[in-house]
C-alpha cells in the first residue's frame, strides 16, 4: 500500500477534526443500487477496530486501517488526493491520479 504526501497531508487535516483515537479505514464500498451496484476502493475515518481481523499501518504518522483479507488481495492499493476529486483510492501505483 502506498500514501503519497499530498494525501497524507490531508487526511492528517481530516483526522485533527475528527478527533482523538481516530484513523482512516481502507474498504470497499457498495456504489449505486439493484442490478448497477458496484464495489469500490474508498477510505473513511473510523475509531473502531477489529485487532484480529485489521491490519493497522502507518505513513509518517498517519495511521491506516485495512481488513487483512483485502490487503492480502490488493497488496499494491494507492491513496492519492487530487485537487478535483479529493482523496482517490486506486488498486495499483499504476492509476496514480495525485498532483
């Protein structure tokens, strides 16, 4: 996984908001309803995690949280933030969207 300085940057803003105890959380998420619902890579700020099912990593104090089993199947996620799209969550270095 990757986070490159421009997004840590700003999901430190994000999480100096948020609160104490807080991180941000890697997950898939359901886009769209009935039969065009979709799955997609995002990130949201959470204080809840599961120490046997979440892997927590950290960037330059930033702290990360993924379940182990979409890290074990999407080793190679990127987080950028780019300044029309805001934070962008790829499955690999080679969509980088970041400035």
């Amino acid at each position: 996984m990757e986070v490159t300085q421009n997004a840590r940057e700003k999901l430190r803003e994000y999480l100096d908001d948020y609160g104490d105890g807080g991180f941000v959380r890697v997950a898939r998420f359901v886009t769209g309803g009935g039969c065009c619902a979709k799955l997609k890579l995002g990130v949201t700020l959470d204080e809840d995690r599961d120490e046997e099912n979440d892997l927590l990593l950290t960037f330059d104090g930033l702290p990360v949280v993924i379940e182990k089993s979409l890290h074990a199947a999407l080793p190679d996620i990127q987080i950028a933030f780019d300044e029309e799209e805001g934070i962008v969550v790829s499955e690999s270095a080679e969509h980088e969207t970041a400035a």
